[in-house]
C-alpha cells in the first residue's frame, strides 16, 4: 500500500472527488449561505456528501473549504473563524477516510485553496492577499491534510500568490496547482499556437527559490471534450503528474437539440482518455456528482491497473527445461500467408449473444466460399456478454473450414482462467489469438460486472510464448508445447502516441507475431504512427470499418474509446444522410475502400468488420 500522496501518485491513476458545491445546493441549500460554514453548522450534511464520494470509490475527498478565507468569509461576518472552519473541513474528510481504513488502499485528504475575486485583487494589497491565504494553507496543513489543491486558479499571476503564501510556512505542505482555463480558448479564432504560448507560461517552473508544486492540474470551467483537447496538448509538456477534473458536460447542437452530454457514462469515458494520455488522477468538478465518479472508478481503476502491472513468470523447476518452438509457419494457414508475405484478408464477426451458432456458421462458410482467410472473434466486444468465442472459433474451424482468429481479453479471468483457456485453444487446434487489454465492463450492458485485469496484452503475449516453449506461468512443465500464432492490437490514431509506440515494443519484445490495428479512418494517421516507429519486422494488418450510415459513423466517433473519425470523413457521410440508406451504405464502403487503396503498400493484410453483422458489406469492401 503506497504510504504517502505522492507515491500513490507515482503508481496508479488517482480517481478525486466530484463537486461539493453541487451536492450543498442538491441538498437544497441556497447560495445566499455560506457553503463553508457548514462544517461548523452542518457537520451532518458535509459528512454525508464525503461518504457518498468514499462509498463511490474515490481514492481522495477534498475538503469543503475552497472560499474558506478572509475575504471570502467576511462577506459573511465569519472572517474570525479560518481556523475552525477550515480544520473542521480537514476533520470530517478525515473521519470519513478512517471509517474506510479496511479498502485495499487509502483515501487521502486535500485542501481545498480557491483564488481571490477580481474585486479583492483590485482593492487589496498583494502581501494583504498572501497573508490571507497562508492563514487558511496554515490552518489547512495543521489539521494535517495530505495535499493542498489550489484550484481554479485564473493565471500565472494569481498562481504565484499562492506559491508566495505556501512560502511563508515553515515547512510548505505538499501541494498542487490547478489552472481554470477559459472556455473561448477553444473556440475560434483562437489557434494552437496561441494555446501553447499560453501553456508555456502556466506551467513553466517557479524561481528556484521558491516552493514547487508536486503536480499541475487543470479543473472547471471546461466539460470533458474541450478538456480533453488541453490534456492533449498540455501533457507533452509537463515534467510533472497532471490531474484533471473537467466540469460534468456543457450542451452540444445536434440535430437540431442542445443535447447535454453529462451522463456519468460520458465523463467516465473522457476520464480513460485522461488516463490513457498519462493524467495521474482524474475526478470531476463543478456539476459532478457521486454517481458520476462511481462510474469514473469502475472504468479507470481497472485499466490503470492492468497497464502498471507485469506478469510474474516463475522460474522454471529444476527438473524442466524450456522445449524448442515450433516453425511459425507451420502454425496454421494465416501464419504460412503471413510469413510468405502474401496478402490476407479478414473478416471480423461477432459471435451471437445465444448459443445457437447457425446463423454465424453460415456466414463464416460464405466467408470461407468469398476466399477469406480468417474470420475474427472478439471477445466479449464492448463487454458484451456473449457465447464464449473460442466455441465459435472450434465451430468456424470444424464446421465452416474456415480459420478463426481469436481474440482474448485480459479482463474477465485471471492468469488461472486465462492459461486454462489458451491450453484450451491448443487442444482445439485454435492457434491464431489476438491478444488485447479488453474494455472496462461498464461499457458494456452489465454494470454490476468487474474488470480482473491481472495483466495486459504485454503479460498475455509473454504468457503464450512461455507456452510456446512447453512450460506453465508457475515454471511447471505442460508437456507438449502449444503452438500459438499469437498477435496484438494498436491504435495508430492512439491520443498519446509516444505511449502507444513504447506498448508496441514491448508487445513485440514479448513475443508478438504480428499486428492488427483498431479501425482506421484516416490513412495520414496509419502512415504517420508507422513512419514514428519505424522498421516494424513483423506482418501488419489494418482495420477497417466501412460505415453503413451516418449514424453509425456518428456513434463511433463519439461513443467507441479510441476511434478518431476524420472530419472530412463525416462530412461526406452527412452529405449521404440527405439520401437513401443505400446511399449512405455505398458512401461507407466507398470510403473504406479509397482507404484500403491508400494504405495498401503499407500493410500486408486487412482486417474488415462487419457493421451490425452484414458481412455483405464487408464483403463489398473487399471486392476489387
């Protein structure tokens, strides 16, 4: 168990709190009252709010304290009482902590700093302002938080008063600073380089002589899209951890409406982006409730977990040694197309959601018919519950004659269950796999569901080669070897690519044979992410999705992770949309196919999905 903020940090990805203010008005407690006071008043109704963030999970409440200063509270009458309302703030986060001293890790306390109004900054002196607000960090840090969050920060100036402030204490607490960023810098005309200058001055270091924050943040003011943008944009730069707590959404046109994009669904899907772009801790602010957060900590905790852990493969026992591999391209036919460099096409179908698999059947036997090399199988796609796959992978194989590819997931079992089923796949003669991390469960229909995730696709491949060699995760001999022809996913349009770059490497140091990428829709990404790479030695196959309406195109970009559709993309299926639904069907197979052309000098195969199960669409895509 991490001891300390920032070793925890430094581990896993943090899931903060959500808006206190909102729960207090929820409550129905209007804003002629003093928020902060009612830790004194209250204390019932503030515990309450803290308790429902530590029962949805969070890993750190913040302290109903963030105009719990002079000048703030003496718009009340109350500016003698900092030191009371800010410890008493400090104290009920901290009961309610300690009441949940039995999770698996710590729920930490942060001081919550708001910033002085523009009128106290025009009528008050700077060291009237400073000493202000080191009397409520002093009172905050006596009562022994573990951070102190200034948030919302307006500019580097104001920033700076609070570094000046912590500088008076004896010993400055450990602390963070987090910048509220306007919204209009994200509407026109304003430019990516007019954000980067702005970037560079919010974040560049303090004078050596001063206090330095542990960590940067960015929360307020911006729902989840355009925080998005700055993370993007921002985290490249820092040299320090980033957390992040959007707004919980702001009103969007489409067709026509002012949709709120809010649900907890929604944030907790930016909340992975975060993540997956390298935020150290997300949360939400104004607007957030404790349901959003709930949902935040089923998606990101999981998956932060699996991308921080590595799988320990025992030693093998004195008695066992490792056997010889078997030919590559002996393994199946994909594998001797593959490693003979000759094209290969595939198809990807979902497995029905029952266990009747004559539909599927007759489809793969069309496939198989159409001259396709493979038919893929996800696993359990969208965290969907569905037929085991690797019984429809026997049944493709057996009764189709059709080769599967077989994906599988590190979410739903452990390493147990996970080499069970791969000396499964052995013993059926399914020997293509795609190893992939999986999606959180919540993004599927079953909320109640959990993500295991005791490895990722790194672990998975390094599994499967350590089978491959005759020997079991605990160093035990299986006696004849599997004989896997084992791949891996990646994202060229990936938000943070340097990490998606390093993952790559280190599947294909873990043994990875060859690589299919997530549906591609914009050729320059392709060619770009391969061009950063450079020499890759093992088989690459694109995905390729051809969109059957605007809608469908329209819910991929907004509601699948990781799927970036270009704009122009869009515009001509919007265009489409004024037709027929056979227009708009064309339209996408058009599109994937120019695609498919542009990419092809590139790639030694394709992957097509078959959007809601048409393979006749997937099989236009292919025709030449």
């Amino acid at each position: 168990m991490p001891k300390t903020f920032q070793e925890a940090l430094s581990e896993s990805t943090l899931v903060f709190d959500g808006a206190t203010g909102t729960e207090i008005y929820r409550r129905h407690v209007f804003t002629n009252q003093c928020y902060e006071e009612l830790n004194l008043r209250n204390r019932k109704m503030i515990a309450e709010i803290a308790e429902s963030y530590a029962l949805a999970g969070a890993d750190a409440l913040t302290t109903n304290t963030y105009n719990a200063n002079r000048f703030a509270l003496e718009r009340y009458g109350l500016e003698t009482q900092v030191d009371a309302i800010n410890r008493a703030g400090v104290d009920i986060a901290r009961e309610t902590a300690l009441a949940h001293a039995e999770r698996t890790e710590p729920i930490f306390v942060v001081g919550s700093v708001g910033y002085p109004s523009e009128e106290v900054l025009q009528t008050r002196s700077r060291q009237e302002i400073v000493d202000a607000f080191a009397e409520q960090i002093a009172a905050l840090a006596n009562a022994g938080v573990d951070l102190i969050l200034f948030e919302s920060q307006p500019s580097r100036d104001v920033a700076e008063i609070m570094i000046d402030a912590i500088a008076t204490l004896d010993r400055p607490p450990l602390f963070a600073i987090s910048y509220g960023l306007a919204a209009s810098l994200f509407q026109a005309p304003n430019t990516l380089e007019s954000r980067a200058d702005l970037y560079s001055r919010l974040f560049a270091p303090f004078a050596e002589n001063k206090p330095s924050p542990c960590a940067w943040g960015l929360n307020c003011i911006l729902g989840p899209s355009e925080m998005l943008v700055a993370v993007q944009e921002i985290i490249k730069t820092l040299d320090k951890p980033l957390i992040v707590q959007p707004n919980a959404g702001a009103p969007k046109a489409f067709e026509g409406r002012q949709i709120y994009y809010s649900s907890p669904e929604y944030l907790a899907t930016y909340a992975m982006r975060y993540a997956g772009l390298g935020a150290a801790a997300v949360g939400g602010c104004c607007g957030t409730t404790p349901g959003e957060i709930a949902e935040v900590v089923k998606m990101v905790k999981p998956t932060a977990h699996s991308r921080r852990v590595d799988i320990k493969l025992f030693d093998s026992k004195p008695d066992v040694r490792e056997q010889e591999e078997s030919p590559v391209a002996s393994r199946s036919r994909l594998a001797r197309k593959l490693c003979a460099k000759e094209w290969v096409q595939t198809v990807e179908t979902i497995p029905p959601c029952g266990y009747d698999l004559s539909t599927f059947l007759e489809k793969a036997r069309k496939l198989r018919d159409a001259g396709v090399d493979a038919v893929n199988l996800p696993d359990g796609p969208r965290a969907s519950a569905r037929i085991a796959s690797v019984v429809a992978a026997e049944k493709a194989l057996v009764d189709a004659g059709i080769e599967p590819v077989l994906h599988v997931c590190a979410r739903d079992r452990n390493l147990i269950g996970l080499q069970a089923d791969l000396l499964g796949c052995a013993a059926l003669g399914v020997n293509n796999i795609l190893f992939i991390t999986g999606d959180p469960p919540k993004l599927g229909n079953y909320p109640n569901a959990t993500g295991v995730f005791d490895c990722d696709a790194i672990g998975l491949c390094a599994l499967q080669r350590r089978l491959n060699r005759g020997i079991d995760l605990g160093g035990a001999s299986i006696g004849k070897p599997t004989n896997a022809f084992f791949g891996v996913g990646v994202d060229p349009s990936a938000l943070d690519r340097r990490r998606e770059l390093d993952r790559l490497r280190k599947k294909i140091d873990a043994g990875a044979l060859f690589v299919v990428t997530q549906p591609v829709f914009d050729a320059d990404a392709l060619l770009s992410f391969l061009d950063d790479f450079g020499e890759l030695q093992i088989p690459l196959v694109a995905g390729v999705w051809p969109f059957v309406s605007y809608r469908n195109a329209l819910f991929m970009r907004k509601e699948v992770p990781g799927v970036v559709v270009p704009d122009s993309v869009m515009n001509r299926m919007e265009e489409a949309s004024r037709k027929s639904k056979e227009d708009q069907m064309q339209t996408g197979v058009e599109i994937a196919r120019e695609l498919l052309d542009s990419i092809r000098s590139s790639i030694q195969g394709v992957q097509v999905s078959a959007p809601l199960g048409n393979i006749n669409i997937s099989l236009q895509t292919l025709a030449r």
